[in-house]
C-alpha cells in the first residue's frame, strides 16, 4: 500500500531485497514477473504508471516508467511462452471503462 517491493526467497521470511517508496508512495496494485526474461518483473502503481525493473541492469532503481495517461488502469497481467527464445512478450492492460489494451515490451527487457 505505500509503494515498498520486497524480494523474497521461498525458506526465509526475511526478504533478499527491499525497495522503499519504488513508486514514490503510491500503492502498488499488480506485480508480476516476466515470462520471457527472469530478471525482470512489472510493477502497476494506482496512477496507471507502469515500472520496469530489470535487475541485472539496476537492482536499486527501475529502468523505465511508462504512464499509461488516458485512463485508470485496474490491472495488468504479462503474456508470453518461456519456452521460445523469440523473446515475444506483451502487457495486457485492463482499464476502468473495461477497455483492454494489449502492448508489447521491449526487445531489451523480453528477450532471455
């Protein structure tokens, strides 16, 4: 709720890494992992900004943010095969007029 991204590992309860104010206090309302590139994941704040952290350029900062301005984005999923080394991955956005918009990431961020 207040923008802090934990990294964890599955047998501690502590976290790896943790990332205060990631987007500048506003609640984080989706986070997912990229299905393509493992060292990257989206995170969907609540004013439709979406943030890119690839963790083997930055693992302090994210490397993009994208406002998405035309209206309220209420959820985000990633769409991709893993098992393709095309790299081929889209963001699928789901806005509050129940619009969906489907975008395709960067070839830096999506491909392994």
């Amino acid at each position: 709720s207040d923008g802090s991204i934990r990294l964890h590992q599955m047998t501690s309860e502590y976290p790896l890494m943790q990332w205060n104010d990631s987007t500048k206090g506003q609640p984080i309302i989706a986070l997912q992992w990229a299905l393509t590139r493992p060292a990257v994941f989206f995170a969907l704040d609540a004013l439709s900004n979406i943030y890119i952290w690839d963790l083997l350029e930055n693992d302090l900062l994210p490397v993009a943010k994208q406002t998405i301005p035309s209206e309220k984005v209420v959820t985000m999923t990633l769409l991709g095969e893993p098992e393709k080394t095309n790299g081929l991955l889209g963001i699928v956005l789901a806005k509050e007029s129940g619009q969906i918009d489907i975008q395709y990431v960067k070839k830096k961020w999506s491909v392994p």
